[in-house]
C-alpha cells in the first residue's frame, strides 16, 4: 500500500479516536473539508494542512508519518465502530 494512502488511514484513526466528524475537525483545524476528505482517501496533504491537524491530534508530522510508514494503522474495511454504554439498561 502506498504512503500517502497509509497516511490517510491514519488520520482517519486519529479523528475517529477524538470523536470527531470530518466538519469538525476541519473547523478546529481551520482547513477545507475537500482536502481533508482528499487525505483520509490518499490523496496526500500539503505541509501546512498535516501541521495544522497535528495541533489536534497532539503530535508531530513525524509521529503521523511513522505511524503510517509502520502499518499500525487499521484498514477501514475492518475498522469496527462501538457505541459508548452509559447504563445497564442501554446493553438489554
């Protein structure tokens, strides 16, 4: 699999890990929803647009990077999605 195409994997993670739409984390990031949908789909992102979700995600570029060069990133074909269980009653 191609780089920028792991790289989009994970800030998937990332923003999924936050709880974060694409919306919001574009607005939080101050960048457009086209690049980061672009990303996330392995299009590849400019140096100011990836600097700009680190502030979010708490990271370096680096960081994003080797996480993506490492493969820890989940497919999204596999990814499953889990409901928060606040009460007992939510499980029945």
């Amino acid at each position: 699999i191609e780089e920028k195409q792991m790289l989009g994997r994970v800030l998937v993670k990332r923003r999924a890990g936050l709880n974060l739409t694409q919306e919001k984390l574009c607005a939080e990031a101050d960048i457009g929803i086209r690049t980061l949908q672009r990303a996330e789909k392995g299009g590849g992102i400019g140096e100011e647009n990836l600097a700009a979700l680190t502030i979010i995600f708490r990271c370096s570029a680096d960081d994003l990077i080797r996480e993506a060069r490492t493969g820890n990133a989940a497919s999204p074909e596999i990814r499953l999605k889990f409901d928060v269980v606040a009460t007992a009653e939510q499980l029945m």
